[in-house]
C-alpha cells in the first residue's frame, strides 16, 4: 500500500509543484480606462494578463520640474478569474464556444484623476470606465506542439509508472541489486516500445541500468525506500519527464500565435466637483490584433491598433471655449515589444488623424454649409518594464506624445508606474490530470 502510494506521489508530483505557480504572470498597464482619461500615454493595448484584479499608481515626472507623489490610479477587474475553476489543459488554452473565450476575458476597468484639468487650469475631479476582452486564436503550428507535449509528458509518466509497479513486484525476489536490475532491464525495454515516443529505448535502458549499478544507495531487501526512490529519481531523469513538463509549463504561460483585443472606454468629469453634475467629455473604441512568434522569435511580439475617439463638443464648448477641439480622432500604430525574463520593452508608433465639420457658410436658400477641418499628428514611446516579481511591474515610459488640449508645446512624457496584479489562477482553475 506504501509502496502504491509512492507511485501515485510520484505521478501527480509535477502536476502539484506547478500548481504552487501562478499561470499568468502580470505585464505592463495598459487599460482602456486609464488610457482615455490620459494617465497612460499609451494608445496600443497589449492582451492583459489573466489576473483577477491589477492596481496602477501612475507618477508623472515632468510637472514644474519636480516629482509628484502618484494621486492617479487605475484598477481593472476580470471577474471569471475571481473564482476557483477546474478546467482541463485543453479547456484552458483552446475554449471551445465564443462565449468562453468573451467571458474569460473580459475586464472591466476604472480610472481616477483629481487633476483633470479645464482651460482655466481649474483641477476637477476625472473618472474612467472600461472594458475589453481578448481572443485567442493560436497557430495551427503551436497548437500541435502543445498537444504533442502533453502526450509526451503523459507517455512518460505512464511509462514510469509502470516501470516502477514492476520493481516493486521484483524487489522481495532478489538480495543483489545487480541481479534485480538486470531482472528489470527488459521489462523497462518493453514498457518504454509500448509508448514509441524513444528515439532509441535500448540505449535509454542501458543508461538507466549503468547508473543504477554505480549508485551509492544502500540496496536494503528490508528496507526498500531509499533505492526506490533514488531508482524513481534516475527512472525520471532518463525518459526526461521533468524536461517535457517544463515545456508544457512554457507554453502555458506564454501563448503563441494570434489574439485580438476590443475595447470601449468614457471619461466621466465632475467640472464643479459635484458629485451631481457631471459630463462625459470623450468615450473610444479599439481594435488591437497581436501576434506572439514562437520559437527562436519567441522574445517578440507585435501589437496593432486602431482607436476612434469622439468628443462631447457641447462640453469643450462650455469649459474650453477659446480651443478648437476637433470631433474625431481616429489612431493608427503598431507596437513592438520584446521579452527577456523579467525585462521587457515596447516601442509604440502611432499616427493620428484629427477631424471636425466646421460651419462654412449659408447658400442661397439659406441652408447651412460645412466643410471638414482635418490635421494629423503622431506619436512616439518608449516603455521600460521590469517584474519585480511575477505579480509586481515597475514601468517607465519615455517619448513624444499627441499635441494635448491645454499645453499644446508639452509633448514630452516621462512617466513612471507601479502595477500590481491579485489573483492571478492556479491548481484551482487548471487541473492538469483532467482529460
């Protein structure tokens, strides 16, 4: 019975190591909400993690040449992933109806500024609500591989699993440790040509046995513990389980292939500070296609955005009467952006197109005329990441920014951010022995 135990220890051991691991680990800030309100410069959206709940505190270091104590924060809530869930590897990276994949990645996020700025340089208080969701589409290519490791990885702990049922059978049977390893050579043989996943099993098996035969554990016929295991340790090592299940980890975490993200966000402002009077000055939708490569490339990944943000007029009107505020903006980019462990680094390229129907005039039957008014400006940024842990990001973004409403000539952007991520899933919401 111990012995039995020993072998279901043994096979469920990776699976309960990695279940102390977060499957998702957390990057850089990038809600809708804290973009459309201006505490991110950033326009593209890169996929968010999967993480139940991620807090931003957001420092401008450019404000009278001195630092400010952060007073601008944003929090974004997925809530599929607040509760515990039990889904098999494969429920997990290939959702099967577009329902799934809708809810499992939905967020909802909010945004909030006490130095929302009127043209009178008066501050009001700003919030900002949004949402998006993410779907995943992968590669033909990386979904094979997935499903290829998982096969390897169940092949060989089936295979180990019943190498070590026969040891322990054999073991009472004989007092030397060579004539017991010599007994399991060809039943090893056997059970590893059962599986067909070895290039050479003969070679795998003679392996085992040589370094089995020049172990320094005690071989003990009443005392079988300490061979058994050390004989799991090299079983393992040899059919190469824990590398095979490494890879299934990677994989896991970092997903290959293609995504697109949709996202709606509005600005809510209280211009007086009342909470019962108040605006929506502004509200955009993105569009945001990603591709995460794979293999030597699998440091790089390119995001494309596409942003339309319409402006309340009768709004700017009111509070920024001497600014011509054009109606309609419409952001093109892509970014790009590289990961290497903990360091990461996205470059942002984005152009924007600027448009207004303007009053030009009567015709003869005095019917209004309008003409479109249109300008175009672009973007540049620099984002310096780094994971201080795997739920903590320090981030630090630097470049040229859109020509904003109230300081016209103040396009530099020097800003600094702290994210922290909150129930990101784990064991509870991935089984990995669930078929």
């Amino acid at each position: 019975m111990k012995r039995n135990i020993i072998v279901l220890s043994f096979l469920v051991f990776p699976f309960l190591l990695f279940s102390q691991e977060k499957l998702s680990k957390l990057k850089a800030p990038t809600s809708p909400a804290a973009s459309v309100l201006g505490l991110q410069p950033s326009v593209v959206l890169a996929p968010k993690s999967y993480e139940a709940l991620e807090t931003a505190l957001f420092t401008n270091f450019v404000e009278e040449g001195s630092v400010i104590i952060p007073n601008d924060l944003s929090v974004e809530f997925t809530p599929y992933w607040a509760k515990d869930h039990s889904l098999s590897l494969d429920e997990y990276l290939f959702p099967e109806s577009f329902g799934d994949q809708l809810w499992r990645g939905s967020s909802f996020s909010i945004a909030s500024s006490q130095n929302f700025l009127l043209e009178d340089s008066t501050k009001s208080n700003g919030l900002s609500f949004g949402y998006r969701t993410t779907f995943y589409f992968g590669t033909k290519n990386w979904k094979e591989s997935v499903v290829g490791k998982v096969k390897a990885l169940n092949a060989s702990q089936a295979v180990v699993a019943g190498i070590f049922s026969e040891l322990i059978l054999l073991y009472p049977k004989y007092a030397d440790r060579i004539k017991l390893l010599n007994a399991i050579e060809p039943i090893m043989l056997i059970k590893i040509n059962e599986v067909g996943a070895y290039e050479n099993p003969s070679k795998v098996v003679v392996e085992i046995v040589a370094e089995m035969k020049k172990s320094e554990v005690v071989y003990d016929q009443n005392n079988p513990d300490d061979f058994e295991k050390e004989f799991l340790i090299v079983l393992d090592k040899h059919l190469k389980s824990e590398e095979v299940f490494e890879a299934v980890k990677e994989d896991i975490l970092n997903r290959k292939g293609w995504s697109v993200d949709f996202a709606y966000a509005g600005v809510l402002n209280f211009p007086s500070n009342d909470m019962g009077f108040s605006y929506v000055p502004k509200q955009a939708f993105w569009l945001s296609p990603t591709y995460d490569f794979s293999n030597k490339w699998s440091f790089l990944k390119l995001v494309g955005v596409l942003r339309y943000e319409w402006y309340n007029q009768g709004y700017y009107k009111r509070y920024f009467p001497s600014k011509d505020i054009y109606e309609k903006n419409f952001d093109y980019g892509f970014s790009i952006n590289t990961e290497f462990e903990r360091f990461s680094i996205n470059i942002e390229f984005v152009g924007r197109s600027s448009s207004s129907e303007i009053l030009a005039g009567m015709d003869s039957e005095g019917n209004q005329l309008y003409r479109m008014d249109q300008q175009s400006d672009n973007q540049i940024l620099g984002t310096f990441n780094y994971n201080l842990t795997d739920q903590l990001v320090l981030s630090y973004s630097l470049g040229n920014k859109f020509v904003g409403i109230i300081y016209p000539d103040d396009t530099l952007v020097s800003l600094l951010t702290l994210n922290f991520g909150f129930g990101a899933p784990t064991e509870k919401d991935l089984d990995l022995i669930k078929n």
